[in-house]
C-alpha cells in the first residue's frame, strides 16, 4: 500500500522571495540610470518620473488584471466644475468595472506614460512616489495624498446611485526609491509622515533601498500604536528607528517606525494586495508568497512578525506582561 503524503505545511521561506528582490533590483537599476544621465543636465527631474514609470509598470505587472494601474486624476460627480483636478502619480482602480472619463495626451506613448481619469467609486488606492526619503520629500508627499481629503470625507451609502466619494476599503501610500546617507539623519522626515494618519485607510510607505545597508534590503514605514507618548530615540534612519508620537485619544497614541529587511518588499507587495480585498491586517504577514531573505536560505535569523493574528495577539500579551513586570521590578528596587 503506497504512503500517504503527508499534509503541506506553511513554509517560511520559499521560492519566490529571490524573484521579488530581482523586480526590485529592476526598478533600481532604471532609476539609477536616469539619474546618471540626469547629472549632465542642469534640470534633473528625469529620474523622478523614471521612478514613477518603473513602480507603475512593476505594480501593473504583479497586481491581478482585475486592478488597472495608472497616473492621473480621480474624478467624483460632486466636484465644482471650475475645481482644480489634482494629479496622483499612482491610481490603482477596478479594471474591469471602471470607465475612462478621458486619457491625457503625452509625448510618452507607453502604457505607463498615460494620465487618465477615473470616477471617484472605482478608485482603490493612491501612491505617491519619490526618489529620495527626506523630510521635504516626506512632506511633499504626505501633502500631495492630503488634497484627498474631500473626497474621504463620508462613505457613500452602497445603494445611492450617485457616488461622491472613495471607497470603504480605499488605501493610500508613499514609497521612495532610495534613502541616503545625507538624510539618514533627517529623523524629522518621520514626523512628515506621521501627519498621514490622519487620511482614512493611510498604509505608510515603503523605501525600496538605503545607501548604507545591503542593496536587498528595504524599509518598511509602519504605523504602530502605543499606550503611551514617546520622543524621538533614534541613531540613524537606516536603523530601528520612531517617529514623535501623535495622540489618537485617552491612553492610545501612534507613531511611524522605520525598519529594514530583505522580506519587506514582498510583504509590501501582498499588503497592497490584501488592502485591496480589504483583510489587511497591521503587524500580521499578509502572504508567504516571496517571503524569506539570504540568512533565512543559509541557515539563521528570526522574525518577529506572526503569520497568525491569533499568534501576534499572543506575542503582544506576552510584551505587556513581560514589560509590566519589569517596570514593577524598577520602582521596587529605586524604592
């Protein structure tokens, strides 16, 4: 009698995480060429757009064809007719739903060149891209995602014929392609993003690499919430590091913490997938798909981050357990 297989089990490191580090390294290497060509030019802006093009054609490649990506403007039916129409460099919206209002011209004849308009009700997330993480950049893109406020303001009902707003699960984001040494001190650039939090369904941001760490690794902006309000404690931004702390309400507060690690490229790529579906979950993997780094594959390294929301509640009750003890132990000992 033949053995029974025995069942398949989750598997943390597995055979995509090499090809998701390629996509990025793609990206990188376009980026870098423009900006080298750039540096013989008194206005150099190209590698900026370079950056945009690459993430949306990276993103239009990855995402399920029932998603469209593209730059341009998000059109609702309670705009004023003189408003000024915003331009977001990343729209993801409902491919196979939404109708194109109008397609902008463009010396640019690529997919990824075109700027269209989408109704505001098959809008389902905004990126904007920078080159570099600083505290102007951050800013410049917080700002830039803030001008969605009008159109985040309510939810509308799911039976009114007339959509005005963007949808319940709609999600926004800033990514950067490169942190650099001259920055990583610009703590502040945190701060630029904190001020996101206060946009319905703000993700973070992502940074595709840093000038002095390995060039597999990239950062991940998260959004974490704390009991209590804390300062800046920070070496370098190519480390562990927090922005100031924004109170949310009695006894709860956030702040943006900026990590780095090879797997959170393809963390980000699934996070934006399960934003999407609407079963994102802060501080819980999305998918194992693509996930592992070069420590795991020879043998070592640990993770912190839980496959299981039921694993990371456990891990936090453990932390508050473990930290509350601690705290007894101090005050008993400077009594």
């Amino acid at each position: 009698m033949p053995n029974k297989p025995s069942p398949l089990q989750p598997q943390w490191q597995n055979k995509a995480w090499k090809q998701f580090l390629m996509a990025k390294k793609d990206m990188l290497h376009a980026y870098d060429r423009a900006k080298e060509k750039g540096l013989e030019r008194s206005v150099r802006t190209e590698h900026g757009r370079v950056a945009e093009a690459e993430f949306r054609k990276w993103l239009t490649n990855f995402l399920p064809k029932k998603y469209g990506v593209t730059s341009g403007y998000i059109i609702s039916q309670g705009m004023p007719k003189d408003e000024y129409l915003v331009h977001y460099d990343v729209i993801i919206y409902e491919h196979l739903e939404a109708p194109i209002l109008w397609i902008d011209d463009n010396p640019d004849h690529s997919e990824q060149g075109k700027s269209m308009a989408i109704p505001v009700e098959y809008v389902r997330g905004v990126i904007e891209v920078k080159s570099t993480f600083s505290k102007k950049t951050a800013a410049d893109a917080i700002s830039q995602l803030a001008k969605l406020k009008p159109l985040l303001q309510k939810i509308d009902p799911p039976q009114h014929p007339t959509k005005l707003y963007l949808p319940k699960e709609f999600f926004c984001a800033a990514v950067f392609f490169e942190l650099r040494k001259e920055h990583e001190k610009e703590f502040a650039a945190l701060d630029a993003v904190l001020e996101g939090t206060g946009l319905r369904g703000f993700y973070g941001g992502f940074i595709l690499r840093s000038e002095t760490l390995d060039e597999h690794y990239g950062g991940k902006l998260s959004i974490v919430q704390e009991a209590e309000s804390y300062g800046h404690d920070n070496t370098s931004l190519s480390f562990w590091s927090y922005s100031k702390s924004k109170k949310l309400r009695e006894n709860l507060y956030c702040r943006i913490l900026l990590t780095h690690c090879e797997s959170f490229f393809s963390q980000f790529a699934f996070d934006i997938i399960a934003l999407l579906k609407g079963t994102y979950h802060p501080g819980i993997i999305s998918s194992l798909y693509g996930f592992g780094t070069t420590d795991w594959y020879n043998g070592s390294a640990v993770s912190i981050q839980y496959y299981k929301i039921e694993e990371q509640q456990r891990y936090d009750e453990m932390t508050r357990e473990y930290m509350e003890d601690w705290f007894k132990s101090v005050l008993g000992k400077e009594k």
